[in-house]
C-alpha cells in the first residue's frame, strides 16, 4: 500500500488474530521486519511491534528484510545445492539495498545502499540465486547469477517460521530501524524572508 500504513497495521493485526481464534495474552514473541525498505514502512511496523509488546509484555524479535528474503531462498538452494544467495532490494535513485548469503542463509557481507554496477558479491561466493524487487536489476550486471522471481516481497509466514527459528535472539529491548541512507523526503527550504526576521 503507497499510503495508510500506520492507520492499517494494527486492524490489520486484529483481523488476523480474531481469524486466528487467539487471545493477545497467547502470544508469547512478537517479531518484525527492521529493513531496510521504505522509511514509513519500517517506522511504521516497528511501532506497531513495539506497542503491542508494551501492553502484552512480550520479547520483540527484530529481523533485517534482506536477512529475511535469504531465509525464504534457502531451503530451494540448499536441496539444489546450487550457489548462494544475494537478497535485494530496489532503494530507487539508482541504488539497491543488497546483502549476500551464503547458500544456508548465513550473512555472507553487511547489508549496503549502492548502485548494481558497483556491488561485487564476496570471493569465494557460488553464483546462486538473486531475490527480492531489485533482483531484475542486479541479475542484468551479474548474469552468473540466476534470478528468482518467486522470492519479491517479505512474507509474513516466512516471518513468522524465521522467529520461530530465532528465538534466541529476541529480546525485551524493542529493536533498532536498518536504514542505509538518509530518507527521501527533505525539510521545506526556508526563504530570505523568513530568515530576515
């Protein structure tokens, strides 16, 4: 959705929690996506984390986007036993967000903002396969690479088997936002006559 996150989210969860037939107090881990991605969105879903984990008394797990696409490849990867994975996400004015993984899911490089000409995946990395919104992009420079177009978005089962996973790593300290650059959006200019006075 391009607008209505923060009005959305939280209905959004009650929805899914009354279809789910279950009570807030049998939630026992909140987990959410850090980023990086859109600055709303990530705000947006780690207030949404944050203020249920306040009320409810639960550990937030926070989990970086990139990470999270890698952890949807992986399994495919390691049955095919075909390369690693590079996850990637279009950051437009000409930069992606890319982080390489081995071909377990494991963090292979730190998490970037660069241009798709620049980013070379780390020696010693098979070629494997390239997810996420800017994996077209990156694939174009990077045709060793194969491209996997069904792995685009986070998904929230994916999030959700991902937490169960990490477990260990939650925690009673709301996670940190992932950003790599500074946001879009700028200060309005303030004219001469307002600095005149």
């Amino acid at each position: 959705m391009a607008r209505g996150q923060a009005e959305h989210v939280l209905p959004m969860i009650e929805t899914v929690r009354r279809q789910a037939g279950i009570e807030y107090c049998d939630i026992d881990l909140i987990a959410v996506t850090t980023g990086p991605g859109t600055f709303t969105g990530v705000r947006v879903g780690l207030a949404a984390a944050r203020a249920l984990a306040l009320v409810g008394g639960q550990a937030v797990l926070g989990i970086g986007t990139l990470e999270l696409l890698a952890h949807a490849a992986a399994p495919a990867v390691l049955a095919e036993r075909k390369g690693a994975i590079i996850a990637a996400i279009d950051a437009r004015r000409g930069e992606l967000y890319v982080q390489a993984f081995d071909d377990g899911g494991m963090a292979a490089t730190a998490a970037t903002a660069i241009s798709a000409a620049s980013f070379r995946p780390p020696p010693g990395l098979a070629p494997g396969r390239i997810v996420g919104t800017g994996a077209a992009i990156l694939q174009a420079v990077l045709p060793d690479w194969r491209l996997d177009g069904g792995i685009v978005q986070p998904d929230a089962a994916v999030l959700a088997r991902a937490a169960e996973a990490w477990r260990h790593r939650a925690s009673l300290t709301p996670p940190a936002p992932v950003y790599l650059r500074s946001p879009d959006a700028k200060l309005p200019q303030q004219t001469a006559s307002n600095n005149s006075g």
